[in-house]
C-alpha cells in the first residue's frame, strides 16, 4: 500500500476519489455503451516483463501517437515508448514492456490514466499464488454479471478465461471486434482486468462458431480479433494458433488450443484419425510440458477430456480418443509429475478423479471443470460417469485454484466457487499425490 501511494504523490494524483488500484474510467463507460476507451488491461506479468494492452478512439485521445511510461515505487520512468494506434488493427494496442525487476510494483501510465501491477518472483522462489478460472461467460451487452465482481474479491493472481468468453458465432472480422468490445467494456470485468494479469484461450463460440473445427473458412479473422484484444505471452507459433503457457510460482498453464488445428490434418498419433492439435501444436506440446519444472502443470482447454457428455455432442476430448490417450502417454512415459487436466465448455462444475487403470499414469489424473460465468445451465450435461466425484450446476460459477510452494511438499487446491462467495466444492491435493 505504501509503496502505490508513493506512486501516486510522486505522479502527481489524489488518493480522494481515486482507487489506489487505478483510477476509474471514463463517464463513457456505462451499462449498455461501449465507450471511446476500453481499458488499459494487464495481459501477461512475468518477472521481468508485463503487458498492456488496450483500445482507444481519437474521443479519448487525439493524436495518433500514445506516450506509455512504466513508473517504479519511486515514481521513477523505467521505460517508455510511443505506440501508434491503427484502423487495421481496431484502434487496438499493445506494449510489452521488458527489463523489469522481480517482486517489485510498477505502474502504466497512459497520460492520465495509471494501471498497476507487480511482478511475481523468480518461479523457484517459495510462493502462493491463485488463478482464477471460468469459461461460457454468455455475456448480454448492457446487462451486470455478478461473477466479475465475485472473482476481483477474491483477488486472484490472474484470470484465465477459458472459452466462449465472449460468444461471438461469427468469422466476420466486424462481428468478431464488436464482441470482444462489447464484452470487456463491462465495468466490472474492466475493473478485474485492470488490476489482475489475464490470459485466455478460446473455444467454439469465440472462435468461430457451435463445434466448430479447424476446417471452418474464414478462421484468420477470428485469431486476428483474438490478438487485437488478448495480452497472452505468445500466440501459437506466431502465425498460426493461439496456444500457449505461462509460470505463475509453482504452477505451469498450458493453454491448448482444441479449434485451429482441428480437422486440418492426419493426427499424429493415428494417421487414420483425424487431428485435434495438430503436429506443430503437439511437437509443442512435448518438449515445454517435459521441461517444466513447476511442481504443478495445468493442461488447459476449452474442451472436457472425458466422454460423460450430452447425447449428439461432437467437441470434446474423447472424440479424439487417441489423442487424449497420447497426451496422457507422454506424462506417464516422461514420468512428468503434477499433471492436473481443466476444462469448460459444458455449463456445468465438475470434478473427475481418472484411475491409474484407465490413464496409465503412476498416480490419478485430475479433471477439473468450470463452467458457466454467465447463468445459462445445463442440466443434459449432468451425466453420470464412474470418475466423476462433483457435479453442480451453478449459473455464474468459477474455479479458484491455490498452488503453496511455501510449504513442503507443495499444496495444489480447487475450490469452486458462486457469484455469492460461497464455496461449491473443495479438493486439495499434495505433490505427494501426483507424483509417479
């Protein structure tokens, strides 16, 4: 707290009327409107770098050229640049700003507008960290959602969103824009995101349409408009996908992307299937999921890896059963520890706990499920499944989860949560448990 009110006396800002988390936004920014300025939002904070990134009309600022400065506790500028905003890319920017100092709190400054943020340690340093996650938003312009607010009280280390967050159903570049713009010009999620890293994977409705795959014509213009409004580390290969990963203490997320490359190609792991990562994803995949040395490796998607889905269902993790089995191959060959699987999509919160017998992994196999952020439920996805140990349907639900490094052995914990602040379920597992 000291050190952000230095920051605001040496920059020049009251404490009166102003959060000492940012200031607020804009009278633009109202129910209903999506306003000349939407954000600046944190994307990816590391140790030494963080991401800004942002969409701003001439209403808000007039010159084309937008001076960004990073300022330390002092108050001091440790960087700085002029970003120029472009109509090819929505008015949209982004900053990486690189050379920062581990454990330390910094402050975007964007003329009168200041975004804070502090950097984790170094990833081998005893730490505690939560993410929060949620996916299926089904967000209605100009309406409140609950969930947003619910998530920024419990102060997670960062939000993952994982798919249908916003529902787009459309590979229209416009469509695809006037979503995402609609969607975090929400107050309470443009509160969350300016004060909480983010990062995000897509699924069917955010990519391009209901079980949609790789296949689909079209598909550059939805991973344009993801780019333009995402700050995630890296994006695929830099030119094609939307995968990636990220290290918060003692945690490596795997975001997977389950839609780019899906039906394009023969899988790798049978030529006579069709693929669901493709080869450059799983190529990927292999060499970053057997290098971490995080206590705990989240693989993350938008899909359910289990086949306990509503009857018709074509997207999800078991219809590509070989692929599943592949993955599952590498961390019991590898004998990669604290693999833990998440997942969305279905409009349920569930939990599955995947024998040694069935994965061929040394020890069980988590399957943690979130969805939806938003209130539309869905009971035919209630089906029975001999791992399964939690179900709820619960409208504007999210999945915190705790990793403790700062104890011995390190502690993984899930607890899901409400938009009421009430815990639906709790699982907590040590090292111990997940290790081969």
């Amino acid at each position: 707290m000291q050190v952000v009110l230095r920051l605001l006396s040496v920059l020049g800002l009251s404490v009166l009327g102003l959060s000492v988390l940012g200031p607020s936004l804009p009278p633009a920014q109202i129910l209903g409107k999506v306003p000349s300025l939407l954000g600046p939002y944190l994307g990816h904070v590391g140790p030494h770098e963080a991401t800004l990134f942002l969409r701003a009309t001439g209403d808000v600022y007039g010159p084309e050229v937008i001076p960004i400065t990073v300022v330390d506790g002092e108050g001091k500028s440790v960087r700085q640049i002029e970003i120029a905003r472009k109509l090819e890319h929505d008015m949209t920017l982004r900053w990486d700003a690189t050379g920062l100092q581990p454990d330390t709190t910094y402050a975007f400054a964007l003329l009168d507008v200041r975004c804070f943020f502090k950097t984790p340690r170094e990833p081998d340093r005893p730490a505690r960290v939560t993410l929060a996650f949620g996916s299926c938003a089904n967000d209605r312009p100009g309406l409140p959602n609950p969930v947003w607010k619910a998530i920024l009280d419990a102060k997670p280390t960062a939000l993952v969103l994982i798919g249908d967050t916003p529902y787009i159903d459309s590979v229209q570049l416009e469509d695809q824009r006037r979503r995402y713009k609609e969607f975090i010009a929400n107050p309470d999620l443009t509160a969350l995101m300016k004060v909480t890293p983010s990062y995000a994977i897509w699924d069917d409705h955010d990519f391009a349409g209901d079980g949609k795959d790789g296949t689909t014509p079209g598909k550059a213009a939805c991973r344009q408009a993801f780019l333009e409004y995402h700050g995630n580390p890296t994006a695929g290969d830099g030119a094609e996908g939307i995968y990636t990963h990220f290290r918060r203490g003692g945690v490596d997320v795997f975001l997977l992307d389950t839609r780019w490359f899906s039906g394009t190609e023969k899988s790798f792991a049978d030529p006579e299937k069709p693929t669901l990562l493709g080869k450059q994803q799983w190529e990927w995949l292999q060499r970053e999921l057997a290098a971490s040395t995080a206590p705990f490796k989240l693989l993350v998607s938008g899909m359910v890896w289990n086949d306990a889905v509503r009857p018709g269902k074509p997207d999800y993790w078991m219809a590509y059963p070989y692929e599943r089995a592949a993955v599952l191959k590498l961390v019991a060959d590898k004998k990669i520890p604290g693999v833990v699987l998440i997942g969305g999509d279905i409009h349920r919160s569930r939990a599955f706990v995947h024998p040694k017998e069935e994965t061929g992994v040394a020890y069980p196999v988590h399957e943690w499920i979130t969805s939806p952020l938003g209130d539309n439920v869905m009971e035919e996805a209630a089906v029975a499944h001999p791992a399964l140990v939690f179900d709820r349907g619960e409208k504007n639900s999210f999945l915190l989860v705790k990793a403790d490094t700062a104890v011995d052995p390190p502690v993984l914990t899930a607890r899901w949560m409400n938009a009421a602040g009430q815990e639906l379920h709790k699982i907590e597992l040590s090292a111990k448990d997940l290790a081969p």
